[in-house]
C-alpha cells in the first residue's frame, strides 16, 4: 500500500446518510450521501454496466458547498439482489436516479455525473429530464452507440487480435460471440461462467494494455455478478435506440456541459466524446494527453477539469 492508499484509507470522507431506497421491481438499491446536506446536489452514476459506487467521485468536490449522492445500480454492489437480470434495464436505472432524488427531498436542478457507462446514463438522464439537470459532468464518454460497437467487435481486434483470436475459439461455430457467451454467464453451471468471464468479460479490461492477459486470476461471486449484467447489456444494445444520444442532444444544447477523455483510449474512442462536442454549443472538451480507460493520470485530469468547471459555474 502506497502513501496516496494510506492517506486515502485514513482521511476519506464519510457519507452523512445512507441506506436503501424502497423496493421497487424486486430490487432494492443503496445509495450514500457525501458533503453538505443543504449543499448543491450531485447525483453520480458509476461504470459498468455492472460496477458500484466509489467514494473517490467525491474527491473533485468542495464537500462545504457540495451534497455528493452515490448509488449502486440495479444488482450491483450492495443493492439488492446481486447480479438480478430481471426488471434490469436502462429504463429502470434512470428512473431509480430519479426516485432517489425524490426519496431525498431534492428539488432543486442538479449536477449529473458519470465516468464510462456512467457518462452515458448521465447524457440521458438529462436528456430525459432536463429540467431537473443544471449541467453534466462527464469523462471517459461512452454513448453506447454503433461507434463504440464497432470498436469493440471489429476495430479493436486490429491491436488485439491475439485476443480476440481466443474469443472467437472459445465460442467454436457460434455465428454470434455474444450471444454465446452471455448464454454462458446466465447458466447454471459455474464452469461454463468462469469460461465466459475469462474470455468475453475480460477482453474489455485488457484494451489499452500492452501487455495484455485474457482471464483473471480469482474469480469472486460479485465479479461474475458483474460480468454477467455486463454482457446481458451488451447483448440487448444497452436498451437503448441506436444513437439515441445524439439525437437527443438537442434536449440538452442549453446545459454546461464538460467532457473529460484520454486521447488514446482503447476502450473508448474519442470520437463519440468529439461528434457529441460538437453538437453541444456549451460544452467543454478537454482530450487528456493519455492513455487507456482509467487510472491515476486520467484521474488527475478529470478531478482538476471539474474544480476548474465548477469555479467557472458558480465561483469560488
């Protein structure tokens, strides 16, 4: 453990309220709140599909001056139940963010937040109500649409062919990898799981790397939880239109919005951030001279982009 995970693990901020909201569709969802509790609201969706909340998505925020509300979506992380396919949907999440919102009193318009699949409930959870949204915080811009698509079933595979290469292996004559494969997460037997992990739920992780390794070396209930609401999105096209976002971008032309994204990031592409970029008048778009999809550079230039955006907003 570096210095940076002990002051981490010693100082980090504690949540003034947490617990569950009211069960809904049978699922229960916790969510955490950071901050000020009369402070402006922040609601942050994490990655995935199939993470959990961070409490490091407070870290480019005044806790003085900022309510920070976190939350694990449906079957992720201590919601309840873990890994639960069913009433799972893209739909269902937004309109927890919105219960939850209601369920806290917040009336007020908020700042939305998300890193990766995050960014894109955050893009359409405004679109979807921007009345209740002041501006969107984005990094790592994923828009589920045919740009990333393609990347990672076709473009992709000019860097890691290799990899794919033990993909398509492992799914023999299937005419469809993933359908194959998020057959195999949603079986009953654990062996046919971990073969579906290993091969198409980690191929994801290993974009960027250059020295890549298909597989994981333990495999825990709650990752397979996650690889398995992961692929199931996958397969049905994140329940969402094609482009949806884009052409729903008009919704949003009069919100600030800020967009964070490493320029050579292999999960991905930055054109989706860029082609959004310019159909937004008032966003921002700051292409982080980096690598890959996450870690401490990345991270260094998303948490001092949103203070610099915040102060811009509403001052010191």
């Amino acid at each position: 453990m570096n210095l940076r995970q002990i002051w981490w693990k010693l100082f980090q901020p504690r949540p003034f309220n947490q617990g569950f909201l009211p069960e809904k569709d049978g699922h229960r969802v916790f969510f955490m709140e950071f901050g000020n509790c009369r402070g402006k609201p922040v609601i942050c969706f994490h990655g995935g599909p199939g993470g959990g909340l961070n409490v490091k998505f407070t870290i480019p925020f005044n806790l003085k001056k900022y309510r920070v509300i976190l939350f694990d979506q449906r079957g992720c992380g201590r919601s309840e139940p873990l890994g639960e396919l069913k009433n799972n949907t893209t739909a269902d999440l937004l309109e927890d963010a919105r219960r939850l919102l209601d369920y806290l009193n917040i009336n007020d318009r908020v700042l939305v937040r998300g890193a990766s699949w995050g960014s894109t409930l955050a893009f359409l959870f405004a679109e979807r109500w921007p009345e209740k949204t002041e501006a969107v915080l984005a990094s790592q811009v994923y828009l589920a649409d045919s740009i990333g698509e393609d990347w990672n079933m076709n473009t992709s595979h000019l860097f890691y062919p290799d990899m794919w290469e033990k993909v398509l292996k492992g799914a023999g004559d299937s005419r469809d990898v993933m359908e194959y494969y998020t057959g195999l997460i949603n079986s009953d037997d654990v062996l046919k799981q971990v073969k579906a992990a290993n091969l198409a739920g980690s191929y994801e992780r290993v974009l960027g790397a250059v020295n890549p390794r298909l597989g994981y070396a333990e495999l825990t209930p709650e990752m397979l939880a996650e690889i398995r609401l992961s692929l199931n999105y996958i397969h049905h096209k994140y329940f969402i239109r094609e482009n949806q976002i884009m052409e729903d971008a008009g919704k949003i032309r009069h919100l600030p919005v800020l967009m964070v994204h490493n320029r050579l990031d292999m999960v991905c592409p930055l054109l989706s951030a860029y082609n959004l970029h310019k159909a937004l008048p008032k966003s921002k778009l700051v292409i982080a001279p980096g690598w890959g999809h996450f870690g401490p550079q990345i991270n260094q230039v998303v948490i001092s982009e949103t203070r610099k955006f915040l102060e811009e907003l509403y001052g010191k």
